[in-house]
C-alpha cells in the first residue's frame, strides 16, 4: 500500500514524473534531518521532490536538490531551501543500498514525503531509468489494462 493510502500517513508530496521515468525495483522508508522551520514549512506543503535526488557521501545518504520552501514567519532561524540533508537508515539497508547502485545504471530517487506519527519520512526507491520506448510501452500496457477492466466492469453490470 502505498504512502497516501494509508491513515496513518499524511502525504506532503509525491513525485509523479519518477514513476513515469524510471522502473522502480524495490523501494525504502527513510527519516529525514531536518530544521524547526524546515517542519514548518513541510506541514504547509511547501516542498518540491522535482529534481531531487540522493547519493552516499561518507558512508551516509544525502538527499540533494530537494525544495523546502522558507517559512514565512521565520527569521534569522529559517534555512536554506536546496540544502543537502541526511537520511536517516540503518547501517544494513545502507550497505545493502550501496551494492546496488554501484551495479551502475540504477540511481536513489525519492518518490514522495510524507508524515508518519509525526515523523517526516521520505521514501526512496532503488530505480532504472527508462527509454522513451519504454515509456511509451508502459503508458500503452496502463491503458490496456484500464480498458479491460471497464469492460469487465461493464459486463459484471450486464450491459
């Protein structure tokens, strides 16, 4: 079940054009470090996953390029909007994580934010990026799929 499905989790964003552009193979949950009004700013719903991505840097994930906007009520205390900020695994999923982006071809990309009993969480996705043909391969699978369960919705109605 996904992050916005479930009652316990309220979404904060979600990164729709990763789904599209990459082929997803196995995903993670991940605290995040984050400022006062880093929080603030997310329980507004002022952030962008859009060119966000994450790395290893000294035995630790970093989260780059992600956009928290700047509270608005914050003053000397607010934060830098594109800062790079850690996230929080255990050492095993981290190692595990690593072997497989050193495989090459695979990246981290985060997929949405969300908050989970009061926690901000990011989940991450092991991913492969995907050609042009097979987005389109993917986007015509999508549909065939949805027509075929309109027309088995159509004949469970008798129409």
């Amino acid at each position: 079940m996904s992050a916005s499905r479930r009652p316990d989790r309220t979404l904060i964003a979600s990164n729709r054009k990763a789904r599209h552009d990459y082929t997803i193979l196995k995903t993670y949950e991940a605290g995040i470090v984050l400022a006062g009004t880093e929080v603030k700013s997310l329980r507004e719903g002022r952030v962008s996953l859009v060119d966000a991505f994450a790395q290893e840097h000294a035995g630790e994930i970093m989260l780059h390029g992600l956009h928290i906007a700047e509270y608005g009520y914050g003053s000397w205390t607010n934060h830098a909007p594109r800062r790079t900020r850690k996230l929080l695994l255990h050492r095993v999923e981290i190692a595990r994580i690593l072997d497989r982006t050193r495989e090459g071809g695979i990246t981290l990309v985060p997929l949405s934010m969300y908050f989970a009993g009061g926690w901000a969480k990011v989940e991450l996705a092991l991913a492969r990026g995907r050609r042009s043909y097979d987005k389109r391969q993917a986007l015509a699978a999508r549909d065939a799929d949805r027509e075929i369960a309109r027309e088995l919705g159509r004949r469970l109605k008798g129409r």
